[in-house]
C-alpha cells in the first residue's frame, strides 16, 4: 500500500538506527491469510516489462493495482495504472489503515509463483509517492527474507 510504515507477516523483526519499522506478527490469522490469498488469486496479475541497469525485461513476479482513479506510480520504466478498488483490496486497505492511522489511496500486488521471484533491492522515493504517509507491506503465504539496507552499504 502506498503511503507506508513496514508491516509485514515475517518471522523476525529488522531493525536499523536509520530505519522507523513497526512490526505486526501474525495481521491475519493463517485462515484469514488463505481467504485472502484464495480471492487475489483472481486478481488479473500481469508480467509487465521493466528497465533495470539499462535493460528491459520481464520479472519472474507477476503484478496488479488497485486504487483511486487518478493515480498512476512509474517504476523501472513501467507505468502503473490502478483499477478500481475490489471489496478484497478494499478490506486490506481498512484494516491496515486501522493499524497505522494513515490512509491509503494506492496498492501494488506482486504475486510470487515460486521462491525463485523476488523484488531487488530499490527505494521507494518516487516524486509520486507522499513522503510523509509511512509505507505498508504486507506479505500472505510463504515466508519470505524483507532484507533493508542503508544507501551507500551493501
């Protein structure tokens, strides 16, 4: 969800001098999770192509968005338009935005077929994107490594 703050079903706490994280173990219970999973599986997911170091390609993951209308977020080259807000979006965005106090006008699915997709390293300082709304991430399914680092460190 754009506007963020790291709130992310993982099994450890990150934590950086630099970094504000919040950390909420367990957001939906399993069976919430696989009711969730189960309805965005609907979600019509695309592989958009995106540029990296120059080269244009087509990510292992697969992605989708949902949002206000007249939004778009450009990442790598792809521009994203949102489709309209669907009631399974829609609850995500009510129960993080209960959490957080923030409010959301924007998420950007990735759905990750296998252990071998995954999202490189970036930063999410688009001009698009409100600085100071905190960033949500929340991850159904697998476990999967959130790795954060400090610009400048490997």
């Amino acid at each position: 969800m754009f506007h963020y703050k790291s709130i992310a079903q993982v099994d450890e706490l990150f934590s950086m001098s630099s970094l504000n994280i919040t950390y909420i173990p367990n957001f939906y219970s399993q069976e919430e999770s696989i009711e969730m999973i189960t309805k965005l599986s609907k979600c019509p997911f695309k592989q958009p192509i995106i540029k990296v170091s120059g080269k244009f390609y087509r990510p292992l993951r697969k992605s989708c968005s949902y949002g206000d209308m007249n939004l778009e977020y450009e990442y790598s080259g792809h521009c994203e338009l949102p489709l309209p807000w669907n009631g399974t979006a829609l609850k995500i965005k009510s129960d993080v935005e209960k959490k957080t106090g923030f409010e959301y006008n924007f998420v950007l699915l990735n759905f990750y077929e296998s252990g071998h997709a995954k999202i490189g390293a970036h930063k999410d300082d688009k001009p698009s994107l409100d600085q100071s709304v905190d960033i949500a991430t929340l991850s159904l399914g697998a476990c999967r490594d959130m790795i954060f680092s400090k610009k400048g460190f490997k």
